[in-house]
C-alpha cells in the first residue's frame, strides 16, 4: 500500500460511524473475513450470553426455565426483534427451524390461501434448497401441484393465474442481485398469486421493508448477516392477514394450547401457529445476541457502509480484471446491489484457496465465482483495499496453483 | 428420617455402581430434580464443550469449521452415537430438526413406502404432537388420507389393511407404560403396516432394541433422558431398507451433493436423505456431550437401578396412598414400568407447586396426575426417601392449599 493510499484508507476508517462495532465481535488479528454471508462473525456478548443460559437457566433454573427464563415466547420475542429490521410488525415474525423447513411451511401456507391454484413458481438459478423445497412439495402432492423454475428474465411473465405461489431471493446468494421487492409483489398480486421472499441475504444487509412492499411469506437464515451463529434458527414472516392459513406442520408449539395436551389439533391465533416442535433454545439464544447487536446500528448507515466497501472494492480491482481476467458479475448499480462483490475467474477455487492461505477469507460458489461479502460491522475500509492486494499478489506470482505453505511464501 | 431408614439408604448409595456419575452433572444442593424426563438436567462437560465450540470453532475457525470442526457431519456422528443407545446400526440414525418435524419426516416416508393405503395409525391419549403431525397431514392431502387415533387397547385390532403407519410411544408420556416393541411390531408387519416409534421417553432410560424388534421408523427427543439441553435437536432412526423413501421435506443438507449446488433435487443414498436445512450446531454440540455421558454408562445397570428406586418410590409411598388419598397410575410390573411413577391426586397440581416451593422438581399432567421421572444417573436413594418424606410433610400440614413461602415455612 502507497503512503497515500494508506492515508486515504485510514481517514474513510476514522471517519467511519459504525467503526466501533468491530470490537464487538471476536476476530483474530490479521484475519480478513469477507464471509460473512456464509456465516457471521461471533459477537462478543454472544459468548457470554450462552454462557449464561446455560450455566443458570439451564443448570440452574432447569425446567422452570420455561416460564422463568422466557424460553417458551422465545421464538416470538426474537422474531418481534428481527421484525424491526423487516419492516414488519409484531406478531408477523418468529424464529425457529431451518431456512428449508420454514420454506416448507410458507409454501404449503400459500397453497391452503390459493385452493384451486396448482403451481408453486421460482426462478433457475435460486438458492438450491429453495428449489429443491419445492420439488419435495410437487413430489408428495403426486402431480396436483407443480414446481416450476423459469428464467430469471422470464420469471414474472411466468405469472399465470394457475400460480399459487412465487418464491423468490430478493438478493442473489451468487451474483447479489437485488430483486425489487414492491413491484415484483405487486406483479404477483395482479396475477393473483402470493409471494414468498427468501431474505437470508437480506436481513441485516440491506433495508427490507415488508409490509411497504404488501408482502405476503418471508423466510431467511439467522447465521448469515444476523450473526446468529452456524445452523442458528431460521425466522418465518407470515403478514398478519394471511395468519389463517393451516399450518402442515402442526406441532404442539404451534396448537392454540400446547400445554393443556388436548388431543385435537387448532392452530394458535396468531404467527404462534407456525411454530411446530420445541423451540431450539441455545441457537435461539445466541441467534438472539446476534440480533441485538444488529439492532444497535443504524441501517442506512449500515447500507451506505456496505455500498462504500463495494465501490472500494470494484475501484480496487479494475487493474486486476484487466490484467488477470476477472469478470464482474455482481452489479455495479447500488439498487441493484447486495452486500457483496462476486467475480468469475476461470481458476476461481483456486484463488480462494490461495487467498485463504494468506488469511483473506472469501468463498467460492461454482462453478467460477468468487464471492467477497461485505459486513459493514466488522469490515474496515482498509480490509478492502488489503484484500485486493493479496489478491494481486496471489495472481501476479501465480500462487493459487502451488500449495498452501507456498502460496504464504510467495505473498507474505 | 429415622436412623435406621437413614442407614439403609446410605448402604444403597455407597453399594451404588453408578453414583459416581451423579458429581458430572451441574446440581444445585438441595434440589431434588425429578422431571428429568422433562429437561435433563445439565452435564458439566456440556457448559466446556459449548464455550469450545462458540469461541474456537466458531470466533476463531469461522466458516472453515464446517468442515476442519466436522460440523458437516454432526448429525451423522452424534446419530451413530445415539444408535447403540437404540439397537441401530451405523447409519440408520441422524440429530437434527425437531422431534414434531422428525414425525412428518416418518409419517410421509412411511405413506410413500405403503402406496395405496390410507391411514395413518396411533392411540388414543399418545403424546399430542404425534397425533397434532398425523392430522397435519390428514389435512394437507386432503381426505387421501386419514388420522385415526384407537383406543389404547384397541389399536392392534385396528390395524387393517389400509393402514400405512401405526405411531406409538414406546413409553407412554403420562403413565410411564412400556409397549412391547417387538411384539406390536411384528403385528403391524402381518397387516403390512409400518411402525415409527416414538422413543422420546425410551432413550437413556430402558434398554431399546430397534434392529432386534425390526423396527421401521422411530423418532425421539435429545432433551429428556439424554440432557441434551433445552430444545435439544431430536434423532431419526430410518431402517437401512427403508432408506430409498423419498423425502417430503428434501432440502439441501439432504442432496446427494449439496455443495455442487445442483438444481433438480436427488437425495442422498443413506440416513441423509433425511437431513432437511443446515444442521443446527450449537444444539447438537450439546446434545452429544449428553449422549456421550449416557454412553459412559452400562444400560443394564441404569435399568435396575432404574427399577429399584421406582421399587422404592412406590414402597415409600403406600401409606401415603391410603392415607391422602394418591392413586398409582403407573405399572407396577417391571416390564411393563418406564423411568417414572406416577400418582392421581385431585389436587395434583397444588401438590406440584407446594412440592416445588421445597426444592423438589416434580411434574404436573392435566388433569390430575403427579409424575416423577426417575435418571439413574444423577438421582440418590436417599432423594427417593425425602422426596416422600417432604410431599408427607405437604399433606400432613395441607401446605399445598397455600403460597409458596408459608408451603417452605410449613415443611422446613
């Protein structure tokens, strides 16, 4: 890094509003993680608060914990919090399950709302699982119902009036593409269909605002962004009007009366109902922490952050599409953009791996890409610029096609 | 406690092969903790191992944890474990998901197995998720299939030709009664019926045989006998043959290849299929520092001592029975008598409450049922005989008709 460069860095660094919160989480000196999106980095009070619920709620309180230490509204409670980063309203939201799971639990939702309606619509391409929930749901319903993944341009013409349901990823877990989540819903409204919106590369990434976009379903992930921990429990929302649909998955946390043992399901009144087994409470408890400390930053902020590292970034690696021959693939306009970068380059795993060795932490996602997610908590600005300078090291020595302790010799 | 009951005790304890394990787990002096069979109580290994996995797995290993911490593989190696608690073999088990999601997981794999027939079979009284999962999808499929629940002892003559699946409780929750696996077994199988098991009472409690009873499905929870923690990750056991089911709930962890990010679901060949969403890791991480401490110890031995403090229970308590008025619900014949007893007192629940106010942990069932689980692996002798002698105190004194500190004033 040149003096200047170096300077230039460290006063976007000083000047940064959000710069505290980087102490916060616990990351090893040297280390630059832009994986976030995969997985969050672990806040500090999230070690210490699982500490607690184990060593005293559990250990201590034991089954009195239930009511005693509120593990039973845990699920709503967290979910009321992660509603304040949706734009959703209390009782919309609650944490519990996988990602696929509350998937499972949208769609089958969205079907009982659109009787009749015999398609559950995505886009090729969308986050596996997605798909794949769809193609179980198809499966089981033997023909009655079928899955359908079209072109991404072609996915709103897609939009007949046999569609029950669109599920989308408002951004691209691969190119972090962002869907425009009001006039894609109020397309699928026209057509008569419900939208379903997979926000696990959204919460705590971008401003959501659900009910300004008259959402119907939304399912995303706890451990990306929402630093909520590896497999931390997922969140459903389901907009209050359509928390009459029967829930498939009707469990007794769901039943209007879990403890009174009736043997009669009848789904709880509000969101409650689509809860099914026993909340998960030590990932709830840490996805919580996560959560919180979320909550503490402000949002535009947090996106302003996000959009500045990204141009940083892109700035930074124009010589290097150039010379190495990386490709954008990521968007370059900002209501287009998630809060990441991705590059395809066609030796992309192998340059990951290089990077790794050299403590830049990336990801790759097949078959060419390479992902750098931005967190605007914990990344710096000097992170970036850091980042791409390894990076033109590991291309200009060639080290991505030697081992590990090579490529640490050859960039170090 | 006179001196001689006091001396008889002690000698049980000090001849006790298992009391050394009673000092590996987190127990507040004083308590007397029977509902176990609730919420295990904590190990002190579980708190250790959580701090491990948070701080270095997850703050220092991040996203490489999947694979350098096995986190991938978590609900394999801790449903291998599980399985010689339960007669399975290496891969016929996996951890994750809830026990009511693990239910429809079986329920559907089940339906799928036995085209054509209808039903979907339990008893009466079952625990309610297990009947609420039945009518789920009784509901979803619309009238293609129904949820009858028989009356508990006409359930095997009610297995006709169009039943799918029969799903009973291995140990009934309220009364503790043991089914014989086997024996039901092998008259579903002559009606073509499946059986799914529901163990959550069974595991780390009696001796279970899966593969030997020729069982077909079975599901449990890891939060009772396996102090798995609250909200613990349950387990599914899906027999070796029956793993060519297709998977309703088919999300990614449950691909053949999920990191080759593939469109078009194809299920895993072995117990994976039954995997759904990212695996829950910090539950699991608890669950099998439960599920090792259980395997430290010789099953036999937890079953007789087991059976001999419920002996003493129920010994201690006959002239209670007839003095105020306690009913034994729970069997008196060993082979048919789970890890519990269990009294009807018109004032149960009070009696509950006012036992609690002096630090015994019992559980109340609607409508008047008092329950005490009995873990061998923590609980005293000497625990059995002042549990009795302090509920005596309760009724003699009729603490149970008021609030809490008169209850402890009165009985200490």
């Amino acid at each position: 890094m040149t003096d200047a460069l170096l300077a230039d860095v460290a006063k976007l660094d000083a000047a940064d509003p959000l710069a505290g919160f980087r102490d916060r989480f616990h990351l090893r000196d040297g280390l630059i993680y832009l994986d976030g999106n995969s997985l969050g980095a672990l806040p500090r009070s999230t070690a210490r608060r699982l500490a607690r619920v184990v060593t005293e709620e559990w250990g201590e309180g034991l089954i009195m914990s239930w009511l005693g230490a509120d593990w039973s509204r845990a699920p709503q409670r967290i979910g009321d919090k992660i509603a304040r980063l949706l734009g959703a309203a209390r009782g919309e939201i609650i944490a519990t399950d996988s990602t696929s799971v509350n998937i499972f639990k949208a769609l089958t939702a969205a079907l009982s709302l659109r009787p009749g309606r015999s398609k559950l619509l995505s886009e090729a391409g969308n986050f596996p699982t997605d798909l794949y929930m769809m193609q179980g749901v198809e499966a089981f319903l033997g023909g009655r119902v079928r899955a359908v993944a079209a072109e991404p341009d072609a996915v709103l013409e897609a939009l007949d009036h046999d569609v029950a349901a669109l599920l989308l990823t408002q951004v691209h877990y691969k190119s972090g593409r962002i869907r425009d989540m009001a006039d894609v819903t109020r397309k699928a409204h026209a057509a008569g269909a419900l939208v379903i919106w997979d926000l696990s590369h959204s919460a705590g990434a971008i401003p959501v605002d659900l009910n300004g976009a008259h959402a119907d379903f939304a399912i995303g992930c706890g451990y990306k962004f929402l630093n909520g921990g590896p497999g931390a429990p997922a969140y459903l929302f389901a907009a209050a009007r359509h928390q009459t649909a029967t829930p498939v998955l009707s469990g007794w946390f769901g039943h209007a009366r879990p403890f009174a043992f009736e043997e009669v399901y009848e789904p709880a009144r509000g969101i409650e109902r689509f809860l099914c087994g026993t909340p998960p409470v030590l990932g709830l408890a840490a996805l919580e922490a996560g959560v919180e400390l979320m909550l503490e930053a402000d949002m535009a902020e947090l996106r302003r952050k996000s959009l500045a590292l990204g141009d940083l970034f892109m700035e930074r690696m124009e010589p290097l599409c150039a010379r190495y021959g990386f490709t954008l693939v990521s968007e370059r306009e900002p209501a287009l953009r998630g809060s990441q970068v991705a590059y395809a380059h066609p030796k992309g795993y192998q340059i990951v791996q290089a990077l790794k060795a050299c403590d830049v932490i990336a990801d790759f996602r097949a078959p060419d890409v390479l992902r750098f997610g931005l967190t605007p908590l914990y990344l710096r600005y000097r992170d970036i610029v850091e980042t791409v300078e390894r990076l033109e090291k590991v291309c200009a020595t060639k080290a991505w096609a030697r081992g590990e302790y090579q490529v640490r010799a050859a960039v170090t």
